[in-house]
C-alpha cells in the first residue's frame, strides 16, 4: 500500500518534471510523510531522526518558485481528474448525487514573522477582527463529500499595484479551465459557489464570459432588494420574509424569491435559516433560472472548502513550517502533499471508514517512521 501510493507522487513527479532534482522531491515527500507522525516541519523531524536540519533546508531550497507553484497546480489537478473521470461519464443524477462543485474562499494564516512573504495586515472571519498573517486564496472541488484543492495562491500587498482578488481569480480559473481542458474536461459546467466577498456584477460579467453558467454566491446584508414592489436592504428582508418549512431536497427553512437590485438587475434570492437566530440568502448569479432545491444543493457543498482549511490549519498545522523567501510556497506544497496523500490512503479499505486523526493515530502507534523513511527513501544523509 505505501509504495503503491508513493509511486504515484514519483511516477508524477518523473512525467511532468523531467529535469528535476529527484532528491529534493523525495524530501519534500517525506516532509510530507512525517506529518502522520507529528512532525510538521524539517527542523522536528531532523531532531528526531538525529541529522543536522540543514540537511533538510538545502534540499528545499533548490527549488524555484516557479516550480513549486507548478508542482501544486498539476499535482492537484491529476488528483481530481481520477475522481472526476468516473462521474463525469455518468447521468446528471448522478452527477448531482456526487455534489460536484467548485468552491472559492479564502483563509488567513496569523504569521507573526518579519522576514515571512506576503505577510500583510489581513481581515480574518475566524477572528472577527484585523490581524497579521498571509491571506491564502483557494479553489476546491468537492466531489463525493471530498474537498480536493485545485489551485491555492497567497495574496500580497507588497509591490507596485494593489491586491485586487477579483483578478487572481479570474487568473486562476482561467488557468483551471486550459489545465483541465488538457484533461478533456470542461469545468465550466461545474457550478461555483462564493462567499459574498466576491459579490460584484463585472466579476459575474466576467464569469459568464469565462464560460460559467451556475454561479451561486452568498449575499451581503447592505444590498438593496425591490420585492413586489417593496424596497429595501437584505437585513431587512431577512427579518420580514416567512421562511417555508424544510420540503423535499431543502432540509432548512427557506424562501425562493424573485427580486430587483439596482446593481445586478431581476435576480433569483434564495433566504435561508441556519439556525433559529441566524438567517442567510444566496444570490442566484447564473444565466438560468433554478429551483430552490438545486440551489441549496449546490451550496451545501460550500462548507467543504472550510474543512479543507481547518484541516490545513488544525491537522497539518500549516503555522507551525515558517519558511522564508521562497519557503512560503515550499511549505504550502508539502502540506498539501501530506493532504492528497490522506485523501489516497482514505481510499483503502483500512483506512476508508477512519478520519485523517484517526490515520495519523493508528500510523504512529503501528509503525516506526525512521523504518518506513529507510524502506521507502533514498535520501544520502538518512544512510549515514
């Protein structure tokens, strides 16, 4: 089973990356490898294997940033192709079934060092308030309640031009799109869900010139809605408006609505209540008009994306690998190494009704980590 997996990293590796350096990838791999054994950074699983660290930070600098942002991109993309292929191939039902989705937000990592890339003065939802960290932009596909990233990118402030996130990710979706089209796959057709930071109707304009027509997008409570010819702002719509009792294909209390905005013109609102004090809308931003239900499908596939972060944050603890210069995409993609190879190990019939903990938990007590890195790596200084 391990080689069996760790095959496909190196098979991958030797395909797309023909010139590179093969003993740096294995230590990326088995950085990667040593987080189901609770080391989560080089400078923890030197100590434990009794070698220099340095041994470990000369490796990972021989990397390029541009080579550390194709190994994310592709190796993510081949991961998800294996789990879309299968579906895609199917009817619609199943195709619904499987909840195929691809969901846009993003997350702040809180990083207090200096020296530390696009570190930057951030707004945090976890914290409700400003805070120092990195800002990390990510789209994921869910299929078959999975998260599986695609394309994960850090927003800086520092430079000429200011951030502007509506840009990164047109950029990125417009890299998916060619990436996957190389696949034969066209991921247009895939509904997208967003937060409401991303609420703007020349980003809807140019979504739907991308190509995308479901979008579906979580309203902000200042915009203003006319509704049988009553005008005023969501926040009071959300209070106003009697929600229906759950029905078929809508476990919550909810309400489909037509309604006019200044800005985005006739739209479909769908409200919701989450629980019995907090209530939402959606925005139906698509370039046809859908049911209740499908909307609230397609939106309950959106908490995925907040799983994959907490899992990146409070598993892989992506904190603890404060890397500098060039580090910062060199951590990220040994962290989501560590994630893809979960999500394979998951896929067996050992590990297929257990949580990543639970791996990691059951991994560490069965097995010796110095004996697997010697048995599966052929890295120099793990011999001496």
């Amino acid at each position: 089973m391990w080689q069996q997996e760790f095959t496909w990293f190196f098979v991958l590796f030797h395909r797309e990356f023909r010139h590179g350096n093969r003993i740096a990838f294995e230590v990326l791999m088995a950085l990667a490898f040593a987080h189901f054994f609770g080391f989560y950074n080089p400078k923890q699983l030197a100590d434990f294997l009794d070698i220099p660290h340095q041994k470990f930070y000369a490796q990972l600098k021989d990397w390029s940033v541009y080579y550390l942002k194709e190994m994310l991109i592709r190796f993510m993309i081949k991961q998800a192709v294996e789990h879309l292929k299968p579906v895609l191939t199917k009817s619609a039902a199943t195709l619904s079934r499987a909840g195929v989705t691809l969901s846009v937000d993003n997350s702040v990592m809180d990083r207090f060092g200096k020296l530390l890339r696009c570190t930057w003065s951030w707004y945090s939802g976890r914290c409700h308030d400003v805070v120092r960290g990195q800002d990390l932009l990510g789209i994921v596909l869910t299929i078959n309640h999975i998260a599986l990233p695609l394309h994960l990118l850090f927003c800086s402030k520092q430079g000429r031009y200011n951030t502007n996130k509506a840009d990164l990710l047109i950029f990125m979706l417009s890299r998916l799109k060619a990436e996957f089209h190389r696949e034969g796959i066209d991921i247009t057709k895939i509904p997208l869900t967003m937060d409401s930071w991303f609420v703007s109707q020349p980003l809807r304009e140019r979504l739907l010139r991308l190509g995308f027509t479901k979008i579906i997008i979580a309203g902000k409570s200042n915009y203003t809605f006319t509704i049988d010819g009553k005008k005023q702002d969501a926040a009071h719509w959300k209070k106003d408006l009697v929600l229906h009792h759950p029905t078929w294909g809508i476990d919550v209390p909810a309400f489909r609505v037509q309604g006019h905005s200044p800005t985005f013109g006739s739209i479909v609102l769908f409200f919701f209540q989450k629980s019995t004090t907090r209530s939402y809308y959606l925005m139906n931003f698509s370039q046809v008009s859908m049911r209740g239900a499908e909307i609230w499908h397609i939106w309950k596939q959106h908490h995925l994306i907040e799983c994959f972060w907490k899992i990146l944050k409070s598993i892989f603890h992506i904190r603890s690998m404060q890397l500098q210069g060039h580090g910062l995409y060199t951590a990220l993609l040994i962290k989501v190494f560590a994630y893809l190879l979960a999500i394979r190990l998951q896929a067996h019939r050992l590990f297929s009704k257990l949580t990543i903990t639970q791996i990691m938990r059951n991994l560490s007590r069965d097995h010796d980590l110095g004996t697997l890195l010697t048995a599966h790596f052929h890295l120099p200084f793990l011999a001496t």
